[in-house]
C-alpha cells in the first residue's frame, strides 16, 4: 500500500477530461458543450471561478436554489403573528420613551 502513486489515484477518482479551449482578446471562451449540458448551463448562467495559481483555475456552475430550498427560504421570511395587542404595547412604549425624553 505504502508503494500507491497518489497522483494517479486522484486523477482516476476524479476522470479528468482534457480539451482545449481558446480565449479571445476581450478574454472570452466558450467551454465545451457536453459540460455545459451537463452541469446545468447549456443556455448560459454564472460560473464561480477560483484562481489556484499555478495549478490553474477551477470553475463551477452556480445552482439556482431548487423549488423546495425556495419555499423553505421564503416560508422562512414570513412575519410571525404576535400576541393579540402586542403591536399595539410595543407602539405604546415606544411612544413612553420619546415623551420621557422631552
């Protein structure tokens, strides 16, 4: 076991796909199709990349959140109902304070 290359581990548990792209002067590219497809962005959308250096860029596809973990968010978001007359106390002290003040 000590004898494992462990480059070629992670290059075979990843399968790496080598192809070659080209980046015009205004620096755009245009990646493969098949990822594209692949990953959600046949019809375009955004990327984040991470500049690793030497060992150069790793891009990945933003998700857009799926039906559910939209629902959850904005379920999330509601306003709580209160205490019958709690609006109307906090108003009340609020009020208090000000006329205390002057």
């Amino acid at each position: 076991m000590a004898d494992l290359d462990m480059e070629a581990l992670v290059r075979d548990f990843y399968r790496m796909q080598t192809t070659t792209m080209t980046l015009s002067e205004r620096r755009q590219s245009v990646f493969p199709q098949d990822w594209c497809e692949r990953v959600g962005l046949a019809r375009g959308g955004p990327v984040n990349v991470f500049d690793l250096g030497e060992a150069g860029l790793l891009i990945r596809p933003i998700k857009p959140p799926t039906h559910q973990e939209l629902e959850a968010a904005l379920a999330a978001a509601r306003p709580r109902r209160g205490k019958p007359g709690e609006a109307d106390r906090i108003v009340a002290e609020a009020l208090s304070k000000v006329r205390e003040e002057f």
